[in-house]
C-alpha cells in the first residue's frame, strides 16, 4: 500500500522547514514500502520545493521506502531538470 501525502498550494523558501517537518514525519510514521508525493495543488514555488523534495528521497531511501512524485508542475520539473536532479524525482506512474 502507498502513504500519499500532498504538497500545498505554495512551498517557497518561507514554508519549507514546516512543508518538510510534515513530509517527514508522515513518512517515518507509516510502514508502507512506497510514498507519494501528490504536487498537484502546488501553483507557487521556488527552488526550495526542489530541497523539499530530494530531503524527502533521502529519508525514504535512509528508511528503505521508495518514493515518487505524483502532478509536478511543469515549470518545477523543468527547474529539476535545470539543475540535473530530475531523475531523483520519478513521476507516479497512473493507476499505480
């Protein structure tokens, strides 16, 4: 079974220390093998949610889970592409 949680609205620098506290916390709390992260409702973002993101990669592979990205945003992948880490970022695969 999959934990989904779901990103906000709007993650920028101002909220990420609290958006990643909440990720965290959701993840270390549930023994599902695999998580996901629903992007969809994200709208206002900066590089920051990228931090928030690959923070989250780490601990789900520190904690033996695996982790994809469900809804980025276009711009958002682009800026993960922009920076070489969008392939740390896999996409959740639909019906999944």
């Amino acid at each position: 079974m999959d934990v989904a949680l779901a990103l906000p609205a709007e993650l920028t620098h101002r909220q990420a220390s609290g958006v990643l506290g909440l990720l965290l916390q959701g993840l270390r709390a549930d023994e599902a093998s695999h998580w996901v992260i629903d992007a969809g409702a994200l709208r206002v973002f900066d590089s920051a949610a990228l931090a928030v993101l690959l923070e989250c990669r780490r601990e789900a592979l520190a904690i033996h889970k695996t982790l994809s990205i469900k809804d980025l945003p276009p711009a958002l992948a682009g800026m993960a592409a922009l920076y070489g880490v969008d392939s740390l970022l896999p996409a959740h695969a639909s019906g999944v």
